[in-house]
C-alpha cells in the first residue's frame, strides 16, 4: 500500500513540475513561443526513447534502472533549481535541461508501472 501511494505523489509531483517548467520559461523569455519550445524539449525525448525502454527494463534491473533514471530526473531538477540566476541571464540554457528531465521521466514513468507487476 505505501508503494501505491508512494507511486501516485512521485507521478503527480513529476507532472507538476513538468508544467512548473514551462510556467517558469514565460518569466524568463518575454517571447510567447519560448514556452512552446520549452514543452517541446520536454517531450521529444518520449517518442524517441520510449520505444526502447521496456527494453531497457527487462533486460537489466528494473530497481536499478528505475534508481538512475530518477537521479537523473532529480539531477536536471537540482540543476534548474541551482542555475536559476543563470537562467535568468541566458534563458535557453533551460531548454538542454529540459531535454535532460525529458530523458529521465521517458524511463521513470513505465519504470514505475513496471515495479507494480
């Protein structure tokens, strides 16, 4: 039962910050469109990288890739929250961050489900 709940807070905490993300690059750009590509870095890494995931979890650990890709996740957060002045002066250093979050939640999400089985 913890895990279930644990998986539901971890699922609806990534989503918000998914859209923090772009709610966050509308106050650093005052271009409207930047907040467009900012999405966009955030999901082109799905239909990329989704493909070989359940590769990826069923050949090697599912804890163990679950575990490093949620640091990586946890690292482009960190990197975002650290860099925040510098994003200020030069906003598109968001998006490589974006795509780096991108890259981790593309595992993490079926990572979990994964877990569930």
């Amino acid at each position: 039962v913890l895990y279930y709940i644990a998986f539901a807070l971890g699922t609806f905490s990534g989503s918000c910050f998914l859209y923090t993300i772009v709610i966050y690059s509308q106050s650093l750009v005052e271009r409207e469109g930047f907040s467009g590509i900012v999405f966009l870095f955030l999901y082109i890494p799905f239909p990329i990288l989704f493909m070989f995931t359940g590769l990826l979890l069923d050949r090697f650990s599912r804890k163990l890739v679950l575990a490093s890709f949620q640091g990586i996740v946890f690292l482009a957060s960190f990197l975002i929250f650290f860099l925040s002045h510098e994003l200020l002066q030069e906003p598109y250093l968001l998006l490589g961050l974006a795509f780096f979050h991108g890259i981790g939640m593309t595992v993490v999400l079926p990572g979990r489900m994964a877990l569930l089985r």
